[in-house]
C-alpha cells in the first residue's frame, strides 16, 4: 500500500508459531538432576542450577507473551484491513 503500512499475514502467523513452539520446547524441558556433592562448591552449583532453572521459567513466560502479542498484532492488522476495505469511501 503506498505511503502507509503493510503486513504480510503469513508472515506473522509464522512469528507467532516460532514462538510458541520455542515457549513449548523450553517449557518441556526436563528439570535438572540434583547437584553431586561436591564439597565446598556443592551449595553454589545448587544456587546456579536453581537460578537457571528461575530463568528458563521466565524465558518461556516471555515467548509465551511474545507469541501472544504477534498473533494479536496479525488479528488487528486484519480487522483493520477488512474495515478499510469495506467501510472506508474509496478514492475517485
């Protein structure tokens, strides 16, 4: 469309499934196995695993959450195609 915007449907339907799978994926991951002892470093293993595994729940929020604002932009980028084509007056 000249001088305005454009979105290629296909194109954010295929952004959105990239992402949710990826959420998916990662939420699918199984959990880590506890640390070996290991001495004096056994309690900072533990912290990073527990922190790793904090972080990976978050990630997985976020795809989830950028997923669903892709497919939402994908339906408002249609809605407001749809209207223009069939309310707004066409130029002469």
């Amino acid at each position: 469309m000249p001088d305005g915007y454009s979105a290629r449907l296909a194109a954010l339907d295929a952004a959105a499934g990239r992402l949710r799978g990826a959420a998916d994926g990662l939420g699918k991951a199984p959990s880590p196995p506890e640390p070996p002892p290991l001495g004096v470093a056994t309690a900072a293993v533990a912290d990073l695993v527990a922190r790793l595994g904090k972080q990976t729940g978050i990630a997985v929020g976020g795809l989830g959450a950028a997923s669903d604002a892709v497919a939402k932009s994908r339906k408002t980028y249609r809605a407001s195609d749809v209207f223009a084509r069939e309310r707004l007056p066409r130029p002469r």
